[in-house]
C-alpha cells in the first residue's frame, strides 16, 4: 500500500483537474479505463486478468453523464475524507452516507461500481481508500502481527488469540508479519471446517496459518493470503466443497477475476487447490448430490475459461462432468467425526 500521502494527492488531482475546466469555463472531462468484458484480457506473464487500453470518456458536458459523474465525484470527496481522518467505512455506510449529501444511488450495486470507477481512474484500491466490504473471513495460527493503522502503530497481535479466529478487516489486511511457527497457510471455504481445524488442534499438527474463507474469498482475505506468502515464503493450500463453486474459489486466488482486473496483487499463483476434487468423491466414497442443471452449466463455462487452459483443471472438469455428482468438505463426516483431519489432510499434505 503507498503511503498516506500519495493517495491523498492522487484524490487532490483528480479534484484539480475538474476545478481547473470548471475556471476555464469548459465542462470537467474524465477518462476511465473500460472496465467491459470487451477490455478486459488474460495477461500470460502475470496469469492473471488486467485492463486493456480502452478508455470510456465521462463528461459534465453530456446530459447522460451528468448523475454517473456527479456520483464519481462525491466518492472521490468521500474516500479523501475517509484518508484524512483515519476512518473506514464499509461499502454500505458509503451507500447511505449518500444521502446525507443528496447524491442518490439507485441501489448498492451502483455505489459499489462507481467505487470500482473511481478505483481504475485514480489507480488505488478501495482498501487504500479506507473502503471496505463487511468482514466475513477469519484468520487463526501461530503467526504474529504487527499493526500499522494510526492508534495502534507497532502493537503486535498473536493469531491465535481467540478460539473463533480474527476477522480480516481493515487493520489486520494491512498489518505486517514479524515472527510464525507455521510453514503453510490452508486456506478452507467453509466456517465449519475452519472451526473443526481449530478444534482439533490441526493449526499444531500440519503447522498451518488457517485461513477462513467466507466462500468466494473477499478482496482483503485475498491480500492477506498474498501477503504473508510473500513476507514469510509460506506456500498456500485451498480445501474447498467438490463442486465447480468450489473449483473456482481456489482459481481466484491463484489467477484473479475479471472484477479485480483494475487491482494488482490479489492473487497467490502458485497457491494449490487440494480439494475436494472428482477423484476424493470416488476414491473417498463420500456422500454426494446430484449436479444440477446450473452446475453442470457452470463446468462448461469453466472449461472455455483461460484460467483453466491447464490440463490439471481441464481434468478435474470432466472427471466433474462424468460423475455429475457434487460433494461438501463436510462429507468426510461420514467416516467419522475427526476422519478429515486424520485421514484426508496428512493424505493430501503430508
């Protein structure tokens, strides 16, 4: 993340940049990088989604333009305030912030791709500016923190400090490793799962960070996992459901998504998806359900996916589609209630 400064003179010059036409008496123009289908490519070199060259042109001077740009304005002016006061907000205090200065958004789902706007044109993430989802991933391990949000400068977090684990927000995202015991990160989609691993003292016997991911793992969970990969060289392992849901949350994490092209550093590339895989469902003999018709499409998008061009995850695709069969991590219960963490982890980690 730059430093605090640099951010606010990136919002400043925005803000100039439209003053200045305004004295001109010319109506305030912006460009914004194109954040269509049509722009968006795969880039070999970092294997992951960027934004092509394409720029869409945003003008007070167009009367279409004039409630999308006034929009992108305020949440320029908004994130500004946010960084000079040190606060956060979550992207649906943002939305009903909105109101109190007269600036409507017919739902949160234009505020959310305004910020998105404003992301791309002045080159910060929403969590540079003090933006954030709602928190609904943990982390738990023997890993130590040290803050750098103001107020807590240089206090030190041990991650194991609570049996439920810490939620990812906005300071522990941007917080920085000083000191592990463990020698990977296992990344889990779901709470259950994670809490078990817990339980079970699995964080002591596999010496992994635990990492919840809240299904499709949000933005700041993403930079975490990066972060302390790069800090601490610890490789990341995904254990998800053995569906295509489950496929793609771990291809997030290791090759991005099309609605992240405008961010860097959000993906782990070499991170390992471990399962649940096609082959556990038979080799395993879990519980299963039938894909539906909505699954089975789902395969099929992913197979014509670029990020799936490799031939491990073209394998796992149709070994998905002949079984037709979906199966939860939760399914190895059927073996007994600890059989994931004596059987199935050492068999896939150890």
């Amino acid at each position: 993340m730059i430093d605090r400064e640099a951010r606010l003179a990136r919002l400043q010059a925005l803000g100039e940049s439209v003053l200045q036409d305004l004295k001109q008496e010319t109506f305030p123009v912006v460009e914004i990088p194109d954040r269509g289908t049509g722009n968006i490519v795969f880039d070999e070199n970092s294997n992951q989604y960027i934004l092509g060259t394409s720029r869409v042109e945003r003008t007070a001077g167009n009367y279409r333009h004039i409630r999308s740009f006034t929009q992108l304005m305020w949440v320029a002016s908004y994130a500004k305030s946010l960084i000079e006061n040190s606060r956060t907000s979550s992207l649906r205090d943002l939305y009903y912030s909105s109101e109190a200065f007269g600036v409507e958004f017919s739902d949160q789902a234009e505020s959310d791709r305004v910020i998105a706007d404003l992301e791309s044109l002045v080159r910060l993430s929403r969590e540079e500016m003090g933006i954030y989802p709602e928190e609904n991933s943990s982390v738990y391990g023997e890993v130590t923190m040290r803050y750098s949000v103001p107020g807590y400068e240089g206090r030190e977090v041990d991650l194991t400090i609570s049996p439920d684990g810490l939620p990812i927000g906005p300071a522990l995202m941007s917080s920085d490793p000083v000191e592990s015991n463990a020698e990977i990160i296992l990344a889990v989609e779901s709470g259950g799962m994670f809490s078990r691993l817990i339980e079970t003292r699995s964080w002591e016997r596999f010496n992994a960070l635990l990492v919840h991911l809240g299904g499709q793992a949000p933005r700041s969970t993403r930079r975490l996992l990066r972060r302390i990969h790069d800090s601490l060289g610890l490789p990341v392992y995904i254990f998800t459901d053995g569906d295509p849901w489950g496929m793609h949350i771990a291809k997030v994490i290791t090759s991005g998504s099309a609605n992240s092209a405008h961010i860097s550093d959000l993906t782990v590339h070499d991170a390992e998806w471990i399962g649940v895989t096609a082959d556990d469902i038979e080799d395993y003999q879990l519980p299963t359900e039938p894909m539906t018709d909505y699954d089975l499409k789902r395969l099929d998008e992913l197979a014509n996916d670029v990020r799936y061009r490799d031939k491990p995850s073209q394998s796992q695709i149709r070994r998905f589609k002949e079984l037709k069969l979906k199966a939860e991590q939760q399914a190895f219960s059927r073996h007994g209630m600890d059989y994931v963490v004596e059987t199935y982890l050492p068999d896939k980690l150890e």
